[in-house]
C-alpha cells in the first residue's frame, strides 16, 4: 500500500455522495488497498456523509455548508483513516444504541442502520464535536484484520 493524504470538500447535497464515493474508490484503489476493503470503507463513509446532509445539516438549504472529507493511509500502520469535519448540530454516534435488527425488519425501517454499518465495518469509530464550532467524526480501517479474516475463511476451505 502506498501513503495518501488527500481531502475533499462536498457541499450538503445528497447528489455529491457519486463523488465521495468516486473520491473514496480512486484514491484506495491507486493506494492499493483491496477492493473489498475499499467497498467496506465507501459504505462507511458513505452512511456518514448521508447522515451529515440530512440531520446535521437538515436546517440548512442545499449547498449552503460544507463537509471536509479527509482520506490518509497510513502503510507503516496498515491503515486507512477516514476524518469527516462538518458545522452541523451536534450528534454523538456513541449515544446510539445497536438496533435490533428482528424489530428493525419485522418494521420494514428503510432508515436507522447507518451507525450500525459503520460500526460493522470500521475497527475504529470516534467522535468529537467543538461546541459553536464543529463535528469531526474520525473512522479507521486495518488492513490486516481483512487480511486475517480472509486468509481464515481460505484455511477453513481448504
């Protein structure tokens, strides 16, 4: 994997998220990271971004706030980190309780899995807002528990 530092700035509406996703697959692909580590970060961060449009933001006209969207890898590490700053109001993802995905389904929920599928996904999830200031919200990927999993799930075939 080679080290990337990277960001991108999207305004809040939801027709930016082909380009984060796109900004997201571009930049881990020419880093070198697996696709399947790739698909699982654009999920997370996707989920993220979207949250940050339509609730942090939803007081807000379309394309009048900013979401800065940093990308590093990290190969020393072997990582990715993913940093989300945003001006919205403040929400804190570690009040969020795990749903409980019999009621979730049993209901036909459309919406609520975003924390959720981030969590899943990420192996670090951390939240820190500025008051009068801002959200960040910092999430990080290691390559190698992909890779274990993987070689794991190869071993138990073989």
């Amino acid at each position: 994997m080679k080290e990337r530092k990277v960001e991108l700035v999207v305004s809040n509406m939801t027709e930016n998220l082909a380009t984060v996703r796109k900004f997201v697959m571009d930049t881990l692909a020419d880093a070198g990271v697996s696709e399947k580590v790739v698909r699982k970060i654009i999920l997370a961060v996707d989920e993220a971004v979207t949250n940050i449009i339509r609730h942090a933001y939803e007081e807000f006209s379309k394309g009048t706030r900013t979401i800065d969207i940093k990308l590093c890898t990290y190969p020393a590490r072997k990582c990715v980190e993913v940093t989300l700053h945003d001006s919205g109001k403040e929400f804190n993802p570690d009040e969020v309780k795990t749903p409980n995905m019999d009621e979730h389904i049993r209901l036909r929920k459309k919406y609520g899995l975003g924390i959720f599928l981030i969590r899943k996904v990420m192996d670090e999830v951390n939240y820190m807002f500025r008051t009068g200031e801002e959200n960040i919200l910092r999430m990080v990927k290691y390559l190698e528990n992909d890779e274990e999993k993987e070689g794991d799930k190869r071993d138990a075939r073989d």
